[in-house]
C-alpha cells in the first residue's frame, strides 16, 4: 500500500474523525514507518525487517513475493530475531517445488561500485537451498541483459540452523546500474530438500575503505557508527600553504572560495611535497592576505571531541592558516598520530621558524565556535575573521577521544611539546 494523501475536506473544523480517515493515517504512518530503512551507501532498504503489512496481504510493503511450485510464504512471529516479524518460506520437498522469493522495491545505486549484503537467517534443514541476488536497473528502470542482470552475493545448501547474521560476498554493480533490488531466495527449486527457510533484518554493511593488500576489507564500520562530517582550512600565506584534509582517504572532493573578491586563490593538490606515505592534502595560495578557504566533507567514525589547530606567525601577531575538524588531523592519514601530530604539512618532520608557533585550541572553547558555524561561515572563517591568538597564557592538554576506522574509541594522551594548547580572542 502507498501513500494516500489526507484532502482538506477531511480535516476541515467540526467534520468528525471518521474510521475511514483514521486508516488512512494509520496507513500512511505505516508506509512512512516502512520507507525508513537501513542507511547505506548506495541507498536504503525500505521495510527492511518487514515489519510493515499496512494492507495485511501477507506480505511486506515494499516487497513482493513470488513462490515456487508447492512452496508456502508466510510472517513468522514467534521465532524470530529482529522487531516483531520474521518472514520464512516452505519447501514441501519434491523434483521441481521449492519455497519462494522476496524481491525489494527499486533502491537507488551508482554503476562500478562494490557493494554487499548482510541479512539475517535460520533453516530447519541446512542442505535447503539459499541464495541473495541483486537485480540490477539501467536509469530507465529497465533491467540489465544478460551476465550484468543480476549479481549472486550468497548461495548455499550449507545454511545455519540457529538465527545468523550472514554477510553476503561483495559484488561489483555493471557500469550502467542506476537502481538495483534485492532478492531472498528461500527453499529454491532446483534442490530437493524439504524444510524452512527464514529471513530477517536484511542491510547494506558499510565497507571499510581501508585496503589491505590490494583487498577492500568489508563490514569494518558498523552503520550505527557511522556518520558524515565536516572540516575547513584556511590560510594568508600569499606564498602558499600545504596543509593535509581532514577527510583523508574518506573524503569528498574539497570545495574552496576566496575571502574577497579582490583576492584569487590557486588551489591544488600539492606544490612539491615531500611526503613519503600517502596523504590527502591540499595546496591554497591566495594572491593576497585577504586569505583561502577549503572545506571538506568526509564519512568517518570519529570520537567526541573536536580538534582546531592554527599556525600563529608571533612575530606578526597573525593567525597564518587554520585547520577544523571533529577528528584528529591523522584520521585518514595512516591513523598514526606520531606521524601527523598536525595538519601543517609545511612542517611536518621539519623545525619551526623562531616566529611561527602551533596552536592547539582550548577543547571548551573549540565547542563554542563550533556552535557558531553555519552553512555560509565554516569554523575556520569564523576564526579568521573574528579571533586572534591569547599568548599570556598556556593551558595544560587533556586527553581526547577519538576513533579509528572501526568506530573503535581511544584517547590521545598526549602531544608533541611544541605544539601549545591556548585560547583564542575576539
């Protein structure tokens, strides 16, 4: 059942609430409920734990049901491992009767990307036949032909007896795939074993973009962890600045403006780096000191606390460049705080001028200027435009959260000595 739009007339003041409206908010609340599905990187599941019936045929919103010959599909609600509903299908047993399938609605992909499925499942005959495929759809919403139609991640006639939580194998989607479905195949009918095969919960795992050998390791970041962020860098430095993005190897393309339109802004990937590792950086020259700005947007699992460092010219009483963001400059960079213990790519592993300091920023008053930033000014325009540096006094580092790439929370006990820990004023 879709969603059936309530009329004024309906609504109107003195009419009576009436059995015919109240089912069909009942319904649209159900059909909303069922379109909340399981966040992902190429898209949701609705109705991913088939929890929604709003027309009560048997079957989930959102899905249909086909059923082999002999075969039975039907809700469990007794034994089941997620919400309220399971759904099983019955293969009678028998040369060419089978179970049945459950096909999802239309999820919105993108064409040479990698992508899994993770679902749960229970049989009461482990040599039943399984399989999970992903039906693939041009933008037209006309299936694929031939090896590109439909990718298998999982299929089995070796299936758990007990409730699992089974991770599918990742398949890479045809070049021309806009939209996909997933299927549950449950009891197929080229295996002749009676039983029953039940299905739950069934989601994309968001894939550890980390490689491993030449391998993307998947399922690394749980979804409930994950989450998009956002940093911003800046300096004045009419001769250029390196400094590395906050997003690192989980970060978006970088969108960069000038402070003025009197002032241009060179921007680029590095100007002569020296870096032996892999880093994502950025090189920003404005033609004056009006200043260059870049913001980036990033997946990322990161800890609670922010971090904003600035490179502080004290001879100039100038705040040179500046670097914001919810994780530590290393996040996405190795991971290896030792390594990058700031973002000035210019002074990484090289002493600092007499003139020139590095600035950590007071943690409480970090969340503050966070609470200030809007679309239209990051935390680092705020700070250059707003803020100098307080250089009376030095403030004692304690320890932050952060987390690695698996959602996993740590702290950073401790930082280099020459970088400080200060305050900012207006």
């Amino acid at each position: 059942m879709g969603y059936e739009a309530i009329t004024n007339e309906e609504i109107i003041v003195g009419k009576p609430v009436t059995n015919p409206l109240m089912a069909k908010i009942k319904g649209n609340l159900d059909y909303l409920l069922g379109q909340i599905g399981v966040n992902t990187l190429s898209g949701i599941i609705p109705n991913a734990s088939f929890e929604i019936d709003s027309d009560e045929d048997g079957i989930p919103d959102q899905w249909t049901r086909n059923l082999y010959p002999g075969g039975s599909g039907a809700y469990e609600e007794t034994d089941i491992i997620h919400g309220s509903k399971a759904y099983k299908f019955v293969h009678p047993g028998g040369d060419g009767n089978g179970g049945g399938y459950l096909t999802s609605d239309y999820i919105e992909a993108a064409g040479n990307t990698q992508l899994n499925v993770r679902f749960w499942l229970k049989t009461t005959n482990a040599a039943i036949k399984v399989q999970g495929k992903i039906l693939c759809y041009d933008t037209d919403k006309i299936q694929l032909s031939g090896g590109d139609a439909e990718k298998t991640f999982y299929s089995s006639v070796a299936n758990p007896t007990s409730w699992t939580n089974i991770e599918g194998s990742l398949v890479t989607l045809p070049v021309a795939t806009r939209y996909i479905k997933v299927r549950l195949l449950g009891g197929v009918d080229d295996t002749n074993q009676t039983g029953i095969v039940y299905f739950d919960l069934v989601a994309f795992p968001i894939i550890d973009l980390s490689i491993t050998e030449g391998k993307i390791g998947n399922a690394a970041v749980s979804q409930g962890k994950l989450k998009t962020s956002q940093g911003s860098v800046s300096t004045v430095s009419t001769a250029g600045a390196e400094l590395t993005l906050p997003g690192g190897s989980y970060g978006f393309y970088p969108q960069v403006r000038s402070a003025h339109s009197s002032c241009t802004v060179e921007a680029k990937m590095a100007n002569g780096i020296y870096f032996t590792s892999y880093a994502t950086n950025i090189f920003l020259k404005p033609s004056t000191v009006n200043g260059a700005y870049a913001q980036q947007r990033y997946v990322t699992a990161s800890g609670k606390d922010p971090w904003l460092f600035i490179l502080y010219d004290k001879k100039e009483g100038q705040i040179v460049s500046t670097w914001y963001a919810p994780d530590h400059p290393s996040y996405g960079q190795g991971g290896n705080e030792k390594k990058v213990p700031h973002p000035f790519a210019d002074y990484l592993g090289k002493e600092l001028s007499e003139h020139l300091e590095i600035i950590l920023v007071d943690l409480k008053q970090t969340r503050e200027i966070e609470k200030e930033a809007r679309v239209e000014q990051t935390v680092s325009e705020i700070v250059m435009a707003e803020y100098t540096v307080a250089t009376s006094e030095e403030l004692k580092f304690k320890k932050r959260d952060v987390s690695n790439e698996k959602g996993e929370h740590r702290f950073i006990e401790e930082i280099p000595d020459y970088i400080k820990v200060r305050k900012l004023k207006r």
